[in-house]
C-alpha cells in the first residue's frame, strides 16, 4: 500500500510533464529564468520539488522543454492557419504579437539559440533539426504551381525559406533589444517583398 502510494505522483507521466512544463512556462515569463527557482515551478504544479526532479533533471533541461513545446504548438497553428499565402503576414504579425507578450521566452529562446551554436551544447542537435524542418516546412509550401508563381522570379523557395527565418528571427532580436522598435510593419513589407510580383498583377 505504502509503496503504490508513493509511485501516485508519478502515475501518469506525461500528464504530470505537461503540467510541470506550464508551470515552468508561467514562472519563466513572470520571474525571468535567473529567478524562477524549480521549487516555485513545482509549487505551481502541484507536486515536491524531488517529484519535479523525477521528470526534469535541472531547470536547463525544463527551459529546453518549455521552447520546445512553443515550437510543436506554432508549427501546428501555421500549418492549420496558413492555407494561403494571404494568410502568411496576418498570421505572422498574430505570432510575434503573442511573442511579444513574453518578452522573457523570447529572450530566453534567442539565448539558448545562440548557446546551442556549439556543436558540444546539450539543445545543439536540437536547433540544426529544427532549422531544417522550419525551411523544408516553408520551401514545400511553395511547391505548388500557383504559390511558386506567386513568389518573385528570381527568388528560389529554398532562398526564400532561408530569408524568411533569417528577417523573423532577427526582428524579434532587435525588438527584445529595444522594445519600442516597431517590428509588425517590417514583416508585412518583407512578406510583400517576397511575394510583390504577385501582388502588383492582382
């Protein structure tokens, strides 16, 4: 009985991993990472601070997680709310404003971006993948005829996949520098740019 009793907290895994993540979330973006401390997160879930270490090993391990889980949620979200590329900037300038709300994440995700630069970085493998699949997610969505006709002519969708992440992810760096910058305009007009043979023959 005892013994089944202290197996209850960790019954159900990956619920329990969900939960302690948005808790991770929450403090992260409220505290700041220096200053969210697990035994915080795991008071926000719910559970001791050894059940938090049952599933994250250190708060490095938990930031990875919670950036991880963003990038699963936005790849879902732009595939189910980007069907045309009418949609593309709306969606975009919808996403950094959300971003921007949380300020911290960002900051955090551009440091852990930079870190895993290192081949020996523990998020290394990580972010190459990622980076790969974000830029043949991009280029395969410009495959079709009408989409590549769309695109400038002398602008290959690999090229224009390369760009995209490029002009997103520097934005949303300047702005986490300066955060009176203005950075919503800027992605329409690089969106316009990408695609403005298009839109002068409509």
């Amino acid at each position: 009985m005892g013994e089944a009793k202290a197996r209850g907290p960790y019954a159900k895994t990956p619920a329990r991993r969900a939960e302690i993540v948005r808790a991770a979330r929450d403090s992260f973006a409220e505290k700041g990472y220096a200053k969210a401390s697990l035994r915080d997160i795991a008071e926000r879930a719910g559970i001791t601070h050894a059940g938090l270490l049952h599933h994250f090993r250190n708060k490095d391990e938990l930031l990875a997680e919670v950036l991880a889980q963003r990038d699963t949620e936005e790849w879902a979200q732009g595939v189910t709310q980007v069907d045309t590329l009418d949609r593309l900037a709306p969606y975009l300038v919808a996403l950094i404003r959300h971003h921007q709300k949380a300020p911290e994440l960002m900051r955090l995700w551009i440091e852990l971006a930079a870190a895993a630069s290192r081949p020996d970085h523990p998020a290394h493998t990580y972010f190459v993948e990622r980076y790969e699949r974000g830029r043949g997610q991009f280029a395969d969505g410009l495959s079709d005829e009408a989409s590549r006709a769309r695109l400038r002519k002398d602008v290959t969708p690999a090229s224009a996949a390369l760009l995209f992440h490029a002009v997103l992810n520097g934005l949303q760096l300047q702005w986490v520098l300066d955060q009176d910058l203005d950075i919503l305009g800027p992605v329409t007009d690089f969106v316009r740019l990408l695609f403005d043979d298009a839109s002068s023959d409509d």
